[in-house]
C-alpha cells in the first residue's frame, strides 16, 4: 500500500502543476487590454477592473471551496473549477460589452479560479507530510508559470494572427483539457497514510501538528491574524512594484524590446521562490524562511529603483522581488497544514489566502495612486519597503499555534 503509494503521490504533483497552470492563464488577461480598448474604445482603468473583480472573487471562492474540498474531497471542485475558467474564457469571445465580461472573466473565471486552486494545495499536503514545502511549492508553481507560457503564446501569436475572439476560445478549450487531467490526478491518499520508512521528527523545524483545528479554532488563534496581516502586506508590496516595473524601466531608458526579457526573468523567480523556497523551509521552518524572504524583499525593492537604469543589476532584483513574491504563495499554504493540521487545510488556508485577495486589490492600486500623486516611482517603490518593514514585524510576532485547552482536556477524559 505505502509503496504503491509512494509511486501514486507524484502523480498528484502533474496533477496540481496542470491544474495551476492553466489557472494561472488569469494573469494573461493584460494582453487582451489593448485589443480591447482598440476595438471599443473602453478606458484602461474600466477594462484594469474586469482583473481587480476576478482577483477579488476569487479570493471569497476560496473560502467556500476549500470547505467543500475538505467535505467532498477534490475531484469535483476541481472538475468543477476547470469547467468555469473554460467557460469563462469561451464566453467572453461572444460578448462585446463591459459588463459582461465583468461577469464572465471577472465573476465566472475567478469562483473557477478559487474552485481550481482549492484543490492542489491540500491534497500535496496530505500526500507529502514529509516534504510538504516542496510539493506545494512545485504544484502551485504552475500558477506562476502560466501567464508565462499562455502570456506570450497569446501575445505573440494567436492575437496577431486570430484576433482576439478567437484567441479566446483557443485558450478555453486548452484550459478544459489541461484542468480535466489535474482533476483526475488530484485524490486524496488513504486515511493515516504515510510515506514508506518515514516517521514524524517531532523536533523538525518544520514539523506538523496532530491536532486538528477547525475553521473557528484556527481563527482564534493569534498566528492566523499576525500571519494574515504579514501575508496581505507583504503581497500587496510586490504586487505594488510589480505593477510598476514596465513603466519604470521604460522611463529608465530601457527599451520595449527587453520588456519580455523582463517578463520571463520575473516569472523565473516567482517559480524559483515557489518551489526553491518551499523546499528551504522543510529544513529551516516555514516562520524563518518567510521572514527571510521579507526582509529581503525590503531591501531589493528600493534597490530596484536605485539600479533601474543598469539592466543587469535591474534584471537581478526583479528576481529577487518576484522569488520574494512567490515565496510567500507556497510558504503561508504549506504553513497552513503544518499549523492548523490537513483535515480541514483547504477552508483554513482559505481563511490566510483572503489577505492575498485584498493584496490583489489595494496593491497595484496604491503602486498606481502614488505614481499619479507624486509622478517618482521612488515613493512607490520605498512605500513598499516599509510595508514589507511591517509584515515582517507581524511575521516576528507569529508563533506556532497551540492545541485548544478544551480539546486537550477532552482527549485527557477520553485517554
């Protein structure tokens, strides 16, 4: 059993990697903006709102899909998640009206959207109790990885060649079969299963809690908020500069034709920060790795404006901004399980990941505000460097949940 099982489990990876890969196509909706406005006339912020509505739906659509998940298991939320992102995508190559694709791109693709992502993140928990780091970190890499694969082969190819209404049925029906296989592989493992030959080190920086908490008790505890607080400014900062990056370069004398080098060097460290980051944290513990990496993210983004006119030094702190990013969508989901247990980790991390929700909101829209207030992009970029300043006092104050007192005196009269 455990070495079928053994063998089975990284299946589950493929599956959550083609699941968030498709998924992630959510961020490709940049290139259709200037089409967009084109063709109808539409101003840039109406059109930015059809995103900003999509991020926010699909930050509440978690909540109620990682509750089903942990009742129904994940093949139908992800069935499910697959079938309205495709149905989303399809639909607004028939729409020629803004609110429309409000609803199809913004209200359908983002519950497909929470629907989708759901799924991956507690089923890798549960399959990988012994590298949980990285196994979510490589299934929620695909999210990243896909506007950097969808991004270019809709900008560079099928909108200049098909236009984009056709564009947007191509991607659908991608999306459906992509998200269809990851269904298919995301199933939980057996009750009590474990790896073969492994065993829980109870002194592990990174190791797990046996108790399972509910979604009441897990919101009780201190470490939700300050984690919470520590995750929705840190995103919001990076999201604030990575807003601004393209704008910043070009007035840093950096021409358009390095704007896909650019592109592909931030989606580089997004996957790396992903994956390589939740690695580092089997070892050295979830807390200290996003610490770290908020720290360093208060360092780079104000040395991102210092440099911008040096590519090289440039294209080395959009890494570092992006992996910092990133790092902090793996780490806080497999902290999740760690803390609060996998029993109910889909509806937990549901709970943490509305501070990326309010992230995806305020952060490119202050980034955005301070540009228009004060035309530097320093004041964005420092701005962010004191959010991050922040976040990493909530994240020193965030400490290891403990076991509710009634459940230990329950167990006590039950032993």
């Amino acid at each position: 059993m455990n070495g079928e099982g053994h063998i089975s489990r990284w299946w589950r990876i493929v599956g959550g990697m083609s699941m968030n890969l498709a998924l992630g196509a959510l961020y490709a909706w940049s290139v259709f903006v200037a089409p967009l406005e084109k063709e109808f006339g539409w101003k840039r912020a109406d059109v930015s709102m059809v995103f900003t509505i999509a991020v926010f739906v699909f930050g509440l659509s978690f909540i109620l899909a990682g509750r089903l998940q942990d009742k129904k298991g994940p093949f139908w939320i992800s069935v499910t998640g697959g079938v309205l992102v495709s149905l989303g995508f399809f639909a607004c190559s028939y729409v020629s009206s803004l609110n429309a694709f409000f609803f199809w791109f913004g209200v359908m693709g983002g519950i497909g959207n929470g629907f989708g992502y759901a799924t991956p993140i507690p089923v890798m928990a549960k399959w990988f109790p012994d590298r949980r780091g990285l196994a979510v970190g490589l299934a929620v890499a695909g999210y990243g990885g896909g506007s950097a694969i969808f991004g270019p082969l809709a900008a560079n190819w099928l909108l200049p060649t098909y236009g984009w209404r056709t564009t947007f049925q191509v991607l659908a029906v991608i999306f459906l079969g992509m998200t269809l296989v990851g269904a298919f592989l995301l199933k939980n493992p057996p009750v009590g299963y474990k790896p073969a030959g492994w065993a829980p080190a109870p002194a592990a920086k990174a190791a797990a809690t046996a108790y399972d908490f509910s979604p009441g008790e897990a919101s009780r505890t201190s470490a939700m908020w300050f984690m919470w607080v520590a995750y929705a400014l840190g995103t919001s900062a990076g999201l604030m500069v990575i807003s601004q990056l393209i704008p910043f370069a070009r007035s840093q004398g950096i021409g358009p034709e390095w704007a896909f080098v650019l592109f592909i060097v931030g989606a580089l460290g997004n996957a790396s920060g992903r994956i390589l980051s939740g690695w580092m944290s089997d070892g050295l513990g979830r807390l200290n790795v996003l610490r770290l990496m908020i720290a360093i993210s208060a360092v780079a983004m104000p040395l991102l404006y210092l440099v911008g006119g040096n590519i090289s030094l440039l294209l080395l702190m959009i890494f570092a901004v992006y992996w910092c990013y990133g790092t902090q969508l793996s780490v806080n989901a497999s902290t999740t399980s760690d803390f609060w247990g996998t029993k109910n980790a889909g509806i937990n991390y549901g709970i943490l990941f509305t501070a990326w929700g309010v992230a995806g909101i305020i952060g490119p829209r202050i980034g955005g505000r301070l540009f228009d207030t004060y035309k530097d992009y320093r004041v964005a970029f420092y701005t962010a460097a004191v959010l991050c300043v922040v976040a990493l006092a909530a994240e020193l104050m965030a400490r290891r949940p403990a076991v509710p007192a009634e459940a230990m005196a329950k167990a006590k009269v039950t032993a």
